[in-house]
C-alpha cells in the first residue's frame, strides 16, 4: 500500500526547510515561498514532485498576488533548468 506522511502549515523548520520526512505540505503562499527559497538554496527544490495552486484567482491580488506569481515562476524555471 502507499504511506506518506502529512503536515499541514507548519510544514517548515524554523530554518525555512522541509522537515525530514514530509511526503506532503500543506501551507500559505508566504510559507510556500519561504519553503521554496530555502529549498532553492539547499539545492533540493528539484526533489519536488508536484506543486498544487488552490489560491490561483490571487494572482491578480494587489496584495498577495505578487507572492503567487514569484512562487510560479521559480517553479517555471526550476522545472526548465
């Protein structure tokens, strides 16, 4: 059978990264982006296997659309590289 293990918002240690473990995180689009960019750092973010937007009409948010649209494009070029 398949197994994983979940955490919801709090999916991160207080170092930005995934904890050890999670199969998958549930969280904000701040927490995301925080998570992506340590990921990014740690040259780990190509370990991810699928990213999923439930927030998407944000995008044209004037105050959390920014965020959104920084985390899809670091996804885009991540997934080109």
């Amino acid at each position: 059978g398949f197994e994983s293990t979940v955490f919801f918002s709090n999916v991160s240690t207080t170092s930005g990264g995934m904890h050890p473990g999670v199969d998958v995180g549930i969280c904000t689009i701040e927490k995301a982006n925080n998570m992506l960019n340590r990921m990014l750092e740690d040259g780990v973010a190509k370990d991810l296997g699928l990213v999923v937007v439930d927030e998407l009409h944000l995008v044209g948010d004037s105050s959390r659309g920014y965020m959104l649209e920084m985390i899809l494009l670091k996804l885009r070029l991540l997934q080109q590289a």
